[in-house]
C-alpha cells in the first residue's frame, strides 16, 4: 500500500483499540512504521455504531476518500453480528455524508417536493456515495445480498476470494505466479490508463488492435470504459469488432506504476 499511494497521503484509523495498543498490534504483525514514507497513520479511538462518534471525523476535508468497513475481530465468532455492525457502520457514514452535502445541493434536492421525503434522502444519500469509495469487508455471504440492495457500496469476502485463488492455483499452478505478482506491493497491478496513450480521437479500432498497441507499452489491456458509460467492460466478447473510440474513454491495464 505505501508503494502504491502518493506521498502525503493519511490512513485513518478508526475503531475502540487505544492507540498504543493499536500500534503494538500492528507492529507485532509485522509492520515497520518506520518504512512508511508516503503514508501518516491518523489514529482515532470510537465507536463505529456510535454517530455521535463518527461525527466526530472529518470526511467532507479530504481530496479523496476511500472508506473500508472492517468487521470486529473481537465479533468474528459471530460472523451474522459482526457483518451487522459492519452495515450499521455503512449506513450511518452515508447518511452523515448526505447530511454534509453542499447546502446548495440540499436545497435542490428539497425544493422539488417542498419536504423532507424518503425519495429527497435516497437522492442524497446516493449523491453522497458518488463522492467517496466505501468497501465492508463481509464475513457472511447473506450479507453480500442485502449490501447490494442498498446500491450504494461495493463489499468483498475474503474467504470468498481465497476459494477462487485456491481452485484457479489448483488448476493451474502457474497462475499462483500471477497473482503474487498482482497482490505484492511492488511489481504489476490494475491500473485505469487514459486512451490517449493507445490511439487518436475518433480512431477506428478491434479491441485486438489496442491490445498489441498496450504490448509495445509492456502493458495487458484487460478491458474499457467509455467515456459516457457508467460501468467498463471486463473481457469483452466482440475482440475483432472495430469501434470509433474517443480519447475520453479509459482502459483496465495490468502494468506498472507509472
């Protein structure tokens, strides 16, 4: 992680664990504090269930905010209350969120319907998700059903994704070489690049083409976003099939950091 943010960038820490006791336990598991040059650990001792807690930081200040929901190790015995926790934890940081808006958008967003309506705080409370990352971390696969219903977070399950790991290395023990690379600090890794680097505007072409041209780049070009598009295109199926692209859009490489 250090290697791969930029320098002056902050880790918040955020949970009840006192801050010498939180520094023990990282640096007992391995972590030198020492080798952090681009990163500066904030500690801040809370309750995540708590909004009067969570009040208490400041997401609104920050460039860029991306938010990881961890469940509580000392609930993981539990995984249906530990993941409860977790979605408690999401839903009151996207409603402070909303709540921080721009009073200019609070007021458009209520001068439609002239009050306070659970369709204005579902407007805001999604406006407030397009401002920041939040990812919860779910121990539970049912969990992962009612994180989508909200349609405001993406969540991941660590065991979910050992398994996958686990049987694509048994398949094929030569992919255990690939995800080391992807998963080490250093090396290659998914990286969103600009058009500009693979063609001109309004050039027409397969998705072939661009992948040869990323290979002079020593790059793999695993899919794309257009430019008025809301989600990419992973491994897309028409690779022969020419396109009039525009250098708006973006590619998913593999690649080093630049």
């Amino acid at each position: 992680m250090n290697a791969s943010l930029a320098p002056g960038s902050e880790l918040w820490m955020f949970n009840e664990v006192q801050e010498y006791e939180r520094e023990k336990k990282l640096t007992d598991g391995g972590l030198d504090l020492g080798r952090l040059a681009n990163i500066q650990l904030v500690h801040r001792v809370g309750n995540t269930v708590t909004r009067r807690h969570l009040e208490s930081l400041p997401p609104e200040s920050f460039d860029s905010l991306q938010i990881l929901v961890l469940p509580d190790e000392s609930r993981e015995d539990s995984a249906i209350q530990a993941d409860s926790r977790s979605l408690a934890t999401l839903l009151l940081i996207r409603d402070i969120q909303a709540k921080r808006l721009p009073r200019r958008e609070a007021t458009v967003s209520q001068s439609h319907r002239g009050s306070f309506s659970q369709g204005s705080c579902m407007r805001e409370k999604q406006q407030a998700s397009n401002r920041s990352v939040i990812i919860s971390e779910i121990l539970d696969p049912r969990t992962k059903y009612l994180l989508s219903e909200t349609k405001i977070s993406d969540c991941v399950s660590p065991n979910e994704l050992v398994s996958m790991a686990l049987a694509m290395v048994v398949e094929d023990r030569q992919i255990n070489v690939v995800l080391e690379e992807l998963f080490a600090e250093e090396g290659n890794e998914w990286q969103i690049r600009e058009a500009d680097l693979y063609l001109h505007e309004g050039e027409e072409l397969s998705f072939y083409q661009i992948l040869l041209r990323a290979r002079q780049r020593r790059e793999i070009v695993i899919g794309y976003r257009l430019f008025n598009a809301e989600k990419a295109v992973i491994n897309p199926p028409a690779k022969t099939k020419n396109r009039r692209w525009s250098v708006k859009d973006a590619f998913v490489v593999i690649a080093e950091m630049e």
